[in-house]
C-alpha cells in the first residue's frame, strides 16, 4: 500500500465516511483511519451513530413502539391479543444484526469507491503528515495533500454522576441494557435523554427525566414543546424540570439521586442511571505539535463556513466542529469537503438542517421557531394543521400532534416548519426542499398532495397560513 494520498480522512463516522467516498467518487486516492471498536472488542466503520448512536437507537424505539402500540392501539382495531410479550433478549439481537450489516456495509461503499480502509488511530503531525497506529500497534507514517478530520464526539461526563460502575451509564450503556430496569432515571431531558427515557418506558421502567433547564425541550417551537410535554407525560414519562442533579451515589444496586429544585434539595433512588447531558467534541491525541489547527474555548475544532481549519490543507467536519451534532449535517460537511478539494462546488446551507426526534409521536422541524421569528422583529403570519383532522392519521390510530408553518408576511417565504406528528421525520424532508428553493407557503399551497396521505397536513398548514385551509378550520 503507498503512504501517500491525495486525501486522507481521520475518522469514520457518518461524517467522515461519506468524505472518503466521495473523494474516491471524485477519482482522487484516499484513505479512511477510524479507531471504534465495539463492545465485544470487534472494530467497525460508521462512529457513534451506526454503533452507538442513531441506528442502534432507532431499532429499539421501533421495536418497542410497536409493543406499546399492541397494548395501546389494537384493541382499537379490532386485533385481540392479550398475550403480547417482549423478549428483550430478541429485541437486542435484533438490533445488533442490524449495526452490523450497516457497519460492514461501509467496508463494500469503500471497496466500491476505491477508498482504503484503515483501522487504528490517526494523528495530525504538521506537513501534510498523518501518524497511523494500527490496532495492532504497527506504526506508520502517511502524507497527503488534504486531511480531514471527524474525531466526533464523546458523551459528557457529570463530575457527580460519572459513568464507574454498571448503574450509571451513558446513551450507549442505556442501550445495551439487556434487561427492563425497573426505575431509570434520565438526567437531561434533550433529543437523547426523551428518546432513551421512551425506549424503557414502553417496555415498562418506572422513568424519571431530570432536566436542569425550567422549560421544556427550549430549542424547540413553544407550541410544539407544550404538546410534545402532554405525550410524553401521557406515556408516563415523570419529567421534572428545573431540576438540575448535585449528587449521584451508587448504593448496592440501585443509584441514589439527589437534584435540587426551586423546593431545595430532593432524593429519588433508581435502579438505572442514564447522563444525557450532551455532547463534547472528541479530539483526544488527534493533533500533534506544531500542525496549526486551533480549539474554540469549547473545545471544538476551529473552522470556516466551508470547513477550512486554520491549517492549510487541513479540514474538519462533523460533531468536532461547530454547528448541530448530527449525522445529515456532518455527511453533508464530509461531501462538502471532499467536492472542493477536488474543485467542485460544495456548499452546506445552514438553515436548513431539520431536527428529527424519533419519539412517538414524531417530532420535527427545520428553521426558525415562531420565538426566534418574532425575537428577530420580522413580522410573519403562521398555520397549524392538526392530524386529528386527517383521515390518514385517524385511519392509522395516530391522529395526534399537528403541523405548523411560519412564513414571512410581506414576500411569504417560509421561515420555519414544526412537526409533531405521526412520521413527522419523514414529513419534514418536503419542508427542507421547500426552504432549500426558498418556496413561499404559497408554492406549497399550490403543490398537489394525494389523498389521503399524512402529507395533506403540510398542504393544509401552508393553507392555513393564509386562512385558507379546507380541512380543519382556520384558528391561529
Ligand atoms: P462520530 O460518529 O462520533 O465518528 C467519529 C469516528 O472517529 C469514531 O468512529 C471514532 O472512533 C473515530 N475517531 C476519533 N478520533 C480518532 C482518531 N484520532 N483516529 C482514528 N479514529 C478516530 N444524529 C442524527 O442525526 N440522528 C439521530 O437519530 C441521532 N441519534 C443519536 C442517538 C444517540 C444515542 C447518540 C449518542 C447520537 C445520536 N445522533 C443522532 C448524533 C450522531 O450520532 C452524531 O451527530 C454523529 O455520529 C456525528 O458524526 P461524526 O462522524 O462527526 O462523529
Ligand atoms: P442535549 O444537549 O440536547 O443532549 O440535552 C442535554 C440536557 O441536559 C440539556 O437540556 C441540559 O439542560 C440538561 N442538563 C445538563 N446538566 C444537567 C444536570 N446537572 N441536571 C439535570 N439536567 C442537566
């Protein structure tokens, strides 16, 4: 194998691996370090979201979505089935069969693409040059006239709660549980925390989210915040929020928990103790001396617009860099990336990045929140479709949540979009090709959607938008 690349790729994670595609897709030679191995010693390609992270976790919400929907809904249908069970075992397997194939699959995209799959560490010396250490320990050293760096992220530690024993875990250990934790505390009530809280939920944990922060879910749309609040308080979720934890101590067992609140100080015991208190960029050993790539004070890696670091020749994408911590926004920074290095255009549009939650119902939206469009002063107008109104949704036992728009008043560019609801992950991919053409909730209104279809309610809030929605009457 040559020491030499056009590209090489530090990282394999959904940021860097599509990186390295494309640039073997863009006929330049490169190479792919990544260091993950899973928890039964085996290394595999595809970083947290394929091993730990987004495909793992959205297995087990599908599996026990559908036995909480067998309890809930069937007896709706007409379905008797008084015996369902769920056998957790069955349940992991499942989902491990799944990381797998996926895992293994990117080894195939490589071998497809012509890119060089190399497996142990990688570090950033100065002068185009890269230190690779195999798992094995080899050493060698590689240049190349571009390095891209996605190191990723690591999973915050609490000082008080750190994740030393089999009771406190952190998203990854909350997904191998292999058995139902009969109390699961959560702290942090984010996108991971009420996704996790959910999965053991349905399966029967008595669960407790503690969320520092008074209001809930703040970086979404307050409306859909409130009712997204309802569901999961419905699911039995026991969500405190202003509840920030001080003290984590393992006894026996089970943890003890001690938060404080605006009534002081509280105790609750758990058999199980999820931290989901975010994320951190993950940049351990990753840059040697004198490479003139900088850390912002939070430790991410400094980057411009198009993920340039302040090193020539040297990139970064992905959860090591500013910006949202997800899989679609780093795949398309790699892809970036790769495309002007080989002097292609490339551009990531910011504003249109959508946030799924994988809950049920579905939570989703992309751009601004209705808070965000009046803190900016614009003057704007909105609609809200509710899927108790769409007889898809009614015809699935799943007329919950709703659909809203937000679009400017005077040239009715739509401003952002705000799903809960049935499939709301799917739905919100027709508002982020709107907003990505810039469309007015008039070119959605005039936009023919088939009946009856889960869709019709973004057909509908763009209508109501202008108080001219058919199905449900036009209230906001
Ligand atoms: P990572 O996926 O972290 O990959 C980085 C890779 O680089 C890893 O394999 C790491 O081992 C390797 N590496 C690091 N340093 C080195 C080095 N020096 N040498 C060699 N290799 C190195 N996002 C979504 O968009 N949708 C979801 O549904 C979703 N669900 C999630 C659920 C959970 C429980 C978690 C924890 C995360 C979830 N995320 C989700 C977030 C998503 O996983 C991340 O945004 C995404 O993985 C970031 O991709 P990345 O390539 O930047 O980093
Ligand atoms: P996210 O960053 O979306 O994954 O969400 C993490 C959540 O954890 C945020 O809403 C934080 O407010 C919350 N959080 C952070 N520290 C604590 C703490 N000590 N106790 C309770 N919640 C916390």
């Amino acid at each position: 194998m040559s020491d030499s690349f056009d590209v090489i790729v530090i990282g394999g994670g959904p940021a860097g691996y599509p990186a390295a595609i494309r640039a073997g897709q863009n006929k330049l030679t490169v190479a792919c370090i990544d260091e993950w191995k899973n928890l039964d010693g085996a290394a595999a390609f595809g970083g947290t979201c394929l091993n730990a992270g987004c495909i793992p976790s959205k297995a087990l919400l599908e599996s026990t979505e559908l036995y909480h929907r067998a309890h809930e809904e069937f007896a709706a249908h007409g379905i008797k089935a008084p015996d369902v069970t769920m056998d957790v075992a069955q349940m992991q397997k499942r989902k491990a069969g799944i990381v797998k194939t996926m895992t293994q699959g990117i080894l195939a995209l490589f071998k497809a693409a012509g890119v060089t799959p190399l497996q142990g560490h990688g570090k950033l010396l100065s002068g185009h040059r890269v230190e690779y250490t195999a798992h094995d320990g080899t050493r060698r050293e590689l240049t190349a006239k571009n390095i891209i760096l996605a190191s990723g992220s690591a999973p915050i530690e609490l000082r008080s709660a750190a994740f030393k024993s089999p009771q406190i875990v952190d998203s990854w250990g909350a997904l191998e549980f292999p058995s139902v934790p009969k109390r699961l505390g959560v702290i942090g009530a984010g996108v991971i925390g009420l996704e996790l809280g959910s999965v053991w939920r349905r399966l029967g944990s008595e669960v407790t989210v503690l969320e520092a922060l008074p209001d809930f879910l703040a970086i979404a749309d307050q409306q859909l915040a409130k009712e997204a609040l309802r569901h999961f308080k419905k699911l039995g979720l026991d969500i405190r929020l202003g509840a920030k934890v001080t003290a984590a101590n393992v006894a026996g067992d089970a943890v003890d928990v001690t938060y404080t609140d605006a009534k002081g100080e509280q105790k609750i015991t758990v058999d199980r103790l999820v931290v989901a208190i975010g994320r951190r960029p993950y940049t351990k050993d990753l840059l040697g001396p004198g490479t003139g790539v900088e850390l912002d004070e939070r430790g991410f890696i400094k980057v411009d617009h198009e993920c340039r670091t302040g090193a020539e020749g040297v990139w970064a994408v992905g959860d090591c860099v500013r910006g949202p911590m997800l899989a679609h926004k780093g795949k398309e920074e790699g892809v970036m990336v790769a495309d002007l290095i080989a002097g292609h255009y490339g551009e990531v549009n910011y504003k249109t990045v959508p946030s799924v939650m994988y809950t049920a119902p579905e939570i989703a939206w992309v751009g601004l929140t209705e808070e965000q469009v009046k803190a900016q002063g614009k003057a704007y107008k909105a609609g809200v479709f509710p899927f108790m109104a769409s007889g898809r949704a009614r015809a699935m036992e799943q007329a919950q949540g709703f659909a809203k728009i937000i679009a400017a008043k005077d040239d009715d560019e739509i401003l952002g979009v705000h799903i809960i609801g049935p499939m709301a992950g799917e739905l919100i991919a027709e508002a982020v090709l709107a907003m990505e053409y810039s469309a007015s909730s008039e070119d959605l209104q005039r936009t023919i959607h088939a009946h009856p279809t889960l869709s019709e309610a973004l057909h509908e809030a763009a209508l109501a938008v202008d108080k001219r929605a058919i199905d449900s009457i036009n209230r906001y």
